[in-house]
C-alpha cells in the first residue's frame, strides 16, 4: 500500500508543478524556458497515474524533475525575479 501512496502523492506533485509551469511562463519576470520544463516534468509526474507506464519511464523522469527543479532552484538563487517588470505591473494595478 506505501507504493501506491507514494504513486498518488507524485501526481499530486506532478499536477503542483503543471501550475507552477503555467504560472512562470505566463509571468513576465522569470524566463519561460523555465516554466516549460516545470511543465514538462509535471507531465513526467503525472503518468505516475499508470504505475506500469510510470516504472518504465522513471529514470526519465527523475532526471527530467530533477533538471527543472534545479534549474528554477539556481535561477532564483542567482539571478531572482525580473524587479523592473514587478514593478512595472505593480504600479499598472
């Protein structure tokens, strides 16, 4: 049963990042290749949804989870938000 907790736990996880991917790459202050590869590893987290598509797949898809997270992760360590933009849809609102 831990196995199948775990399974739905990584499309609740997977659904979570398809957000976050939809959100940066409609934003204006983060690169949209960011969001794209949050998306994507979403999808990868998704097709945890079928356990035998899911295992055959998994080092993929680690690898592509693994990537898109680190890559946000390192983006916003270094080189944070565009503020000019913040700042910018700031004062329009």
């Amino acid at each position: 049963m831990y196995g199948e907790v775990v399974n739905i736990c990584f499309v609740f996880f997977g659904v979570y990042c398809l957000v976050i991917g939809y959100l940066i790459f409609r934003s204006a202050f983060l690169p949209r290749i960011l969001g794209v590869l949050m998306a994507f590893a979403g999808l990868g987290w998704v097709t945890f949804l079928s356990p035998p598509l899911a295992n055959y797949l998994r080092p993929y898809i680690l690898l592509l989870g693994v990537i898109a997270e680190l890559a946000l992760m390192l983006w916003l360590l270094v080189m944070g938000v565009n503020v000019q933009r913040w700042k910018e849809q700031a004062n329009a609102a």
